[in-house]
C-alpha cells in the first residue's frame, strides 16, 4: 500500500496524521485507544485524532 500524506499536526514523524492509499480510502495516524468498551477484531485497531484535522482536510479540499 503507497500513503499520500494529506494533513498532519507536525512536518513529520509521530503525530496524528491523516493520508490517502492508493487503494481509494483514508489511513489515520493517532494515539490507539483501548478504554472504549468496544469489541474490536484483532486485526483493527480503534485511533484517536484531532478533529481540526478532519477540518484541516475538508477546509482545504485534499479529499
């Protein structure tokens, strides 16, 4: 899978992040979250991220 980096809280490295794959969907970089009392699969994770990022992207038309 290739990540196009669309929005993020720093230049780089480790910080929620959000990008597109060039399988036509979005990747979210943040902090895993495991104190929601939901059943994920083993194979899914639940991340938390800022909502001005979401903003930030929409804002700016990178979807």
């Amino acid at each position: 899978m290739r990540l196009t980096r669309l929005v993020g809280e720093c230049d780089g490295g480790e910080c929620p992040t959000i990008y597109r794959t060039d399988r036509g969907t979005l990747a979210f970089q943040g902090e895993r979250i495991t104190d929601h009392g939901i059943r994920v699969p083993e194979h899914e994770a639940m991340v938390e991220i800022p909502v001005e990022l979401i903003r930030r992207t929409i804002r700016d038309k990178l979807i």
